[in-house]
C-alpha cells in the first residue's frame, strides 16, 4: 500500500465513516465468541495502522504484525499500549497456538499475499485450539475501481471463496456474511464510470476511498450501516461490498507439523 495512503487512514481513521463502522461490526460479531483466559494474546495480522483492529486491546494484550514501517510508526505512535511487530504475513514468526484471536481485515487481497489460502493455513497453526480467526476482504469481483490500485489491490473475494479457505484450513465456521451491501449499487456505478472513462483514454489518477465523503454522506451511510449491522444480529446476508468470515479453529485440532 501507498505510504500516502497508510497517512491518510491514520488521520482520519477516527472520523472517517467506514472505520468507525468497521469497529462496531466486528466487535458486534466477534465478541460474542471471544473465550477469554489469564494469558490470551491477539493478533491484528497485517493491521496497518490498527485503525479496525485496536479495540482487541480491551479483551488482551495485542500484537500488530505489519510488514511497512510507517504503518507500525503510525500504530504506535496512536496506541501507546500496542505491541507493533514487523513480519511479512507469508512467513509470520509466531509459534503454534500462540492466539486467542487472530483478525486480518483487508490484507488477503494485497499483492504482497500471491497464496491467500496458505497465509490462512498459517493462521490456523499460530491460533489456539478455540480460538477464532477473523477474515474479512473487499467483495464483488467485478467492482474493480481506482481504490484498488492505489491499495495495491490483486483480487477480490466472493464469500464462498472467502469460507472455503477458512474451511480447507481446518477451522470451524462460525459465521459468514456479506456486510456494506448498501454499497453495491454506488460500487457498480463507479466502477461502470471509471471503466467507461478508461475505455475513452480519459482516465483519472487514482484516487483513494478514504478520502472520499469521510462523513458518509453527512451520516447517511453510517446511519444504514447501523441499521444493516441490526439486521446482521438475526441473519447473514448473501452478498455485499465486504465478505466477513469468522471461525474458530477445533478444540480437538491436531498439531501442526512441518
């Protein structure tokens, strides 16, 4: 990712809608399923600035694995109480069953990442047996914008996808869900006029969507998420702009051998 950009979501990581949002969601899916014990450890994995990820701090201490420096200047220079770590998602230097929650927000879409499926075998290896791993990755195939490029972005999950890695891993799924479909329709739209503007030779620099209307519309849009995260109490939606699947690794798991 842009070192810009990694700026950008620290600046506004508070006040921008999406985040905001973002941490309400997970806390709302994951907490629930947390098994808390004297020495847990999380894992914000490819965390960034710790800008969806920060409030594990509240269940147990946290590590923040990062592999850009400014990310984890930036991490710690917001959260004093973070254990900012530099590791390359590909090779994590954590050991068998070391977390009580691994969570990696949009990080297996990244360039960086060319086997999602094996970063999330080495997430089921690094997570305690009970304990959960989070996933939760850009949605719609077909939505491909200029944020994309400016995130270094190389694919996009369906939620079937999405749960089949966690399951070929080995990990029990909890729960699985299309989140932000709200945002589908002004996705395509964009996507259709970014392409339109791309096959006319007119394209635009591309520009981040942490910039874009950081107020969601004058509260507009964190008001329907507020109202999608209610319905997501009582059903998980097929679809929407972000697939999400949490689930825990088998108390009875085998030992992972080299």
């Amino acid at each position: 990712m842009d070192a810009d950009e990694y700026q950008r979501i620290a600046a506004s990581s508070e006040r921008h809608w999406w985040y905001r949002s973002t941490r309400s969601l997970l806390r709302q899916l994951i907490e629930p399923h947390i098994v808390h014990s004297p020495d847990a450890i999380c894992l914000d994995a490819a965390g960034g600035t710790g800008a969806t990820g920060a409030w594990l701090r509240t269940h147990a201490t946290t590590i923040l694995a990062d592999y850009d420096d400014t990310a984890l200047h930036l991490a710690r220079a917001a959260t004093p109480d973070y254990r900012p770590v530099r590791a390359d998602l590909n090779h994590l230097p954590f050991a068998d069953d070391a977390f009580s929650v691994v969570l990696c927000v949009t990080a297996l879409y990244h360039r960086m990442n060319p086997d999602p499926a094996a970063v999330v075998r080495d997430f089921a290896r690094i997570t305690r047996p009970g304990g959960l791993v989070c996933l939760m990755e850009p949605a719609g195939k077909r939505l491909w914008r200029s944020h994309d490029e400016v995130t270094h972005a190389a694919r996009r999950f369906s939620l079937g996808e999405l749960r089949h890695i966690a399951e070929a891993a080995g990990l029990e799924i909890v729960t699985a869900t299309g989140a932000y479909s709200f945002l589908l329709p002004p996705a395509f739209v964009m996507s259709l006029i970014e392409r339109r503007r791309t096959a006319q030779h007119s394209a635009t620099a591309a520009s981040s969507d942490v910039e874009r209307s950081p107020s969601g519309l004058g509260g507009v849009l964190s008001a329907l998420a507020a109202i999608e995260r209610r319905l997501l109490r009582h059903v998980s939606l097929p679809f929407g702009l972000s697939a999400l699947v949490i689930a825990r690794k088998p108390v009875d798991a085998l030992p992972f051998t080299s």
